[in-house]
C-alpha cells in the first residue's frame, strides 16, 4: 500500500517535471501569447545602431521638436514620427512572435538633421523581424545578427 501511493507519488512528480520538457521545439520553449501592442504610443528610448553602438534617447534627440515613436494599429496599419517626420506603413505579427513592417512611405515635415539616426532608424523597421513586450515596455528586434530598439509607453 505505501510502497503503491510512494509510486504514484513519484509518477505525478516526475509528470510535472516531464510535460515542460515535451512542451519545448528545437530547445526553446513554444511561444507564448504577447501582451496587446496596438493602440498603444511606444517612444524610443534606446537604439541599437548597425555599427552595434548603442544609443540611449539623450544621444538621439539632436532638435528640439524632434522624436522617434510608433503606434500599431488594430487594422495592421502601423505610423510614427522618426526624426522630424512622419511616416506610415503596414505591418503583420505571426502567431510565433515574427514581425514584418513593410512599404514605409515618410511624410516630409520638415528637414532632419544630417547627424542624426532618422534614416538609420527607418532602415531598421524596414528590417524588423521580432519582438517583445513585457508590461510598459517593447523590444523590436531587426537585421542580421539581431540588434534591437528599445520602447516604452505610457501606459500600464
């Protein structure tokens, strides 16, 4: 009797140990279901440039009216404000997390620094390919090897 419940014991022990393991594709766990990312104002706070250098938004901000953000819409639109001008686009998300941005067409505003990350910055959309979000914060990864930009948002 007690060595039948120590068995059973053991089997369910083992399961929860186990159901992981089976859960896992090539060595990585199977994606989960990403936090909601549209509607929602993301602003650049940090960028990895293709030299690899990182910059931070003090670094970026050259003009005073300048900013860098993008908004996902419900309907797979997708827009934002890079440097001092706008741009908009399509974009779509794969169940696994995968995410194109593709079609950018600017809006001419006004000039944008010469010395500044507006064009680089619109490059890198053009190559996203993944992301993340975990609570006010969201990472889209591009290019090859994987660089990355760094949102936040208000809200939360």
């Amino acid at each position: 009797m007690k060595k039948s419940l120590i068995c059973k014991l053991l089997l369910i022990g083992c399961s929860f140990l186990i159901l992981p393991l089976l859960a896992c594709k090539h060595g990585s766990a199977i994606e989960t279901l990403q936090p909601k990312i549209e509607n929602i104002l993301w602003t650049l706070q940090a960028f990895e440039k293709i030299d690899g250098k990182i910059l931070v938004r003090s670094d970026f901000l050259i003009w005073e009216h300048e900013d860098y953000n993008i908004t996902f819409k419900d309907d797979i639109r997708v827009g934002g404000t890079a440097s001092t001008n706008t741009y908009h686009s399509t974009y779509v998300i794969s169940d696994t997390g995968l995410l194109d941005i593709s079609n950018q067409i600017p809006t001419t505003k006004i000039g944008e620094p010469s010395e500044g990350i507006g064009n680089e910055y619109r490059r890198a959309l053009a190559e996203a390919n993944s992301y993340e979000s975990e609570g006010n914060t969201l990472r889209i990864f591009h290019g090859n090897p994987h660089r990355v930009m760094v949102f936040s948002s208000e809200a939360e």
